[in-house]
C-alpha cells in the first residue's frame, strides 16, 4: 500500500505547473515575436504578388471602378431626390434616407481586400511554421504541453523533479533555479 507523503500534493501540482509556464512563457513569447516578424515580412512582399497569383487583383480592380461609379451615381441620386422632395410637402414626408440592400450586392473593395490580406496573413503564418523560428516555437510548445502533462500524472515529487530537469535540458533550461553569487559584504562606515 502505497503511503500519503510520497503523493503529489494539490498545491505542489499547482507550484510545478506555475514554475513550468513562469520558465517556457518568456522562450515561447520571443520565438512568437520572431514568427511575427517572418509573416510580416512575407506578407509585405507576397500580398499583392499572392492577389496576382490567384487573380483576386483584377475581381478587386473591376469592383474598385463599379464602387466609384456607384459613389458617383448615389451622390446625383441624393442631390436629385432631396430637390425633388423640396418640391412638395408629401414627397418631402416619404423621402427615405436609407434603403434596403441585399448582402449580396453590398461587397465592397473593402470587404475584398480584407479577406484578401486575411487570407494572405494565414499564408505567411503557414510558411512562417516552417521556418527554424516557426519550428523551435513549436518545440517550445510541445515541451510546455509534456511539462504540463509530467505534473498532472506524476505522484512523486522528487521524480518529477529529476523527469522535468531532463526534459528542459533539451532547450538549455534549468528546472531549478540556481541562485546568483552571493554579494561581497559591504563594510559599515
């Protein structure tokens, strides 16, 4: 019969768990920020080459040109309906200001070009996972989830220890602290 004292505690699970986010989070956030710098990059030269390559970029010109055309059209059609309803007092009563529109006929260039860099950011994050930076992120990642997952089943404390210690090696980590050098005493004056 296995005894209490060897059992991992619930506070101890929760210290190894706060030790082991309080260690990789700071490793995992740089590699993020290096990951986000590789898609910026790709997408501030592929946006427009990727529009071309797939042929968004003439969809996007011809309705840029039919927007232009329909501001023009509104801005007559509000000149024209507010004159006419200065006219008379019942045109001027039912004069709407807003009509209904069917969603379908409502894309914008807007609207495109936002799906268009939505799409081309996905793009560069998928290239970007395949770099170094993108696959040491990853690493990271899967070290956290196996740290996590060595807590929760371990039972011993001294084994989980030993088991972490091992598996943070990998990247160059320490699972426990060491402390700086103690500081040289200062004399009194």
């Amino acid at each position: 019969m296995a005894t209490k004292t060897n059992e991992l505690k619930l506070y101890q699970r929760e210290h190894f768990l706060e030790k082991i986010e309080k260690k990789l989070q700071p490793a995992i956030e740089r590699e993020e920020l290096k990951l986000k710098s590789t898609v910026q990059k790709a997408l501030d030269k592929g946006t427009k080459a990727f529009s071309r390559s797939i042929g968004a970029d003439k969809v996007i010109d011809r309705l840029e040109k039919a927007e232009e055309e329909l501001r023009l059209a509104s801005r007559s059609a509000y000149v024209f309906f507010n004159r006419e309803a200065k006219k008379s007092v019942t045109l001027s009563k039912v004069k709407r200001d807003d009509f209904d529109k069917n969603n379908r006929d409502c894309i914008t260039v807007s609207d495109c070009r936002s799906q268009l860099e939505d799409w081309a950011e996905k793009q560069a994050e998928q290239f970007a996972e395949t770099t170094e930076q993108g696959k040491h992120l990853s690493y990271l990642r899967a070290l956290q989830e196996k740290a996590n997952e060595t807590v929760k089943e371990a039972s011993v404390s001294d084994e989980l220890k030993g088991t972490l210690d091992n598996l943070f090696a990998f990247v160059g980590i320490s699972w426990d602290r060491k402390l700086p050098p103690r500081p040289k005493q200062i004399a009194s004056i």
